[in-house]
C-alpha cells in the first residue's frame, strides 16, 4: 500500500497526462472530428485486442525471436571494438574517423543493400537491426574508457594488477555508466529499425501486424497493435533501467 501510494505521490502529474490523451483520443473519435475510420472508437480497440490477443503476443515472440540475438550481437561488437579502440591510442587515431564516417550513414539507407545482399530477409534485418544498434554502444565505451580518472589507472598501478586484472576491475567498470548509457540509447534505435524491418518484408512481427491491418483498413486492429507494441517496448525499456540502476547501484545518483 505504502508503494502503491508513493508511486501516485511521484506519478500522478504524468497519470494525469496520460488519462488526458486517452480522453482526448476518445472525443476525437466520439465526435469524428477526423472522421470515424483512422480513429476508431476505444470500444472497437478493445474488442479488436481481446480477440486477437494471442496473435499480438505471437507477432510479439517474432519480434522479439529478432531482437534479441541483434542486441546481443551489437553489444559484443561494441565493447571488444570499443575497448580496443579506447586502450589503444595509435589505433584510435587511424580507425575513428573511419567508424565515425560508416556511423552517420542512416540503417534506413543501408536496406537496399542489405535485402539484395543477404541470403533472406531475417539477416538483412538482422543485420539492420545490429547496424543500428551498435554505434551508440560503441562511441560510448571508446568515450567511458578514454575519459576515466586517471586516480583509478594509479592505484592499478600501485597493485600490480596484470592486464586482465586491470580491464575488468579497474577500466571496465569505471567506464560502465558511458557504456550503460550508451546502450539504452541504442535500444531506442533498435526499435525504430525493428518495427521497419519488420513493416517491409517480414510475415510475423510487432510492426508486420500494424503495417498489415493499416493497409487493410482495419484500424481499430492497427490500432490494437500499436498500442499492445508501445506496451511491450515501454515495458522492455524499463527492465533495462532497472538492471541499469541495479548495476550502477554503487554510483552517486543511484
């Protein structure tokens, strides 16, 4: 109870905020303000989630089947490259502005090449996806490691700690808020480049069941998957928060 109470003292101006967008959505759609086919009453929503409920959570496994693997695939890359790069100053110097001049190209801009040179259309998501993902990551751990305090790499030193030693008790943890940070980022974009992998070619997926029913005119369903997509993405974000702050617990503000 004492929980329950805390949250709705801390909450309760974005409950607010929350309530009045669902009332807002609401009245549009009562009064069809913008006509009642793109925005279809709550009651037709929610009978198109209770009854397509299991698909939606299927299209969710699908999702997530993709997401995962991409993710796990993009952070690998970023902390080994980017730990490399950020020990290694003579390699830094050669090779950043190269990573820097690949990273600002657009995932988006890259699907063309992808679809027509992977074997089939879950590796070029793939591959979007951790293309998408892995810059964020990577920047940051170059940038944790590159600007630890000097005082940790002395008493390093005064405890002759070997290499090993010294990377993962000393550099990677002291760079671990970059890197955390920088992770949470890139699962922001990695969404983003989910839902449209998955708009432009798949059969199963969060964004495939949003794409597919707005295309049939059937908008209280897209609007069910939207809705049920933003649920699970929300949701998602804050377990990563959560093991954020849980790592981090040692740090000032957490």
């Amino acid at each position: 109870m004492e929980k329950a109470k805390n949250f709705i003292k801390t909450y309760w101006i974005t409950i607010l905020i929350f309530i009045a967008m669902i009332c807002g959505y609401k009245y549009i759609a009562d009064t069809g303000m913008f006509g009642g086919f793109l925005f279809p009453k709550v009651d037709k929503i929610t009978l198109a989630t209770t009854e397509n409920i299991s698909t939606l959570f299927l299209n969710m496994i699908y999702s997530f089947q993709l997401m995962i693997p991409a993710i796990l695939i993009a952070v690998i890359i970023a902390i080994l490259s980017g730990t490399a790069l950020g020990m290694n100053p003579k390699l830094r110097k050669i090779v950043y502005p190269v990573i820097y001049s690949i990273s600002v190209i657009p995932s988006i801009l890259m699907s063309p090449f992808a679809l027509l040179l992977a074997p089939n259309f879950r590796t070029a998501s793939l591959f979007l996806v951790v293309y998408n993902t892995v810059w964020a990551t990577l920047f940051a751990t170059i940038n944790g490691i590159m600007t630890i305090d000097k005082i940790y790499l002395d008493k390093a030193e005064t405890l002759e700690l070997n290499r090993a030693e010294k990377l993962f008790q000393v550099i990677l943890p002291a760079a671990m808020p970059s890197i955390l940070s920088g992770f949470i980022t890139s699962l922001r974009g990695s969404f983003v480049v989910l839902v449209y992998a998955e708009m432009y070619g798949a059969k199963y997926g969060m964004g495939f069941y949003v794409k597919k029913y707005a295309e049939y005119g059937l908008y209280d369903r897209a609007w069910s998957g939207f809705i049920f997509m933003v649920i699970v993405l929300v949701f998602v974000m804050q377990i990563f928060e959560r093991a954020k702050n849980h790592i981090l617990r040692w740090t000032l503000n957490n």
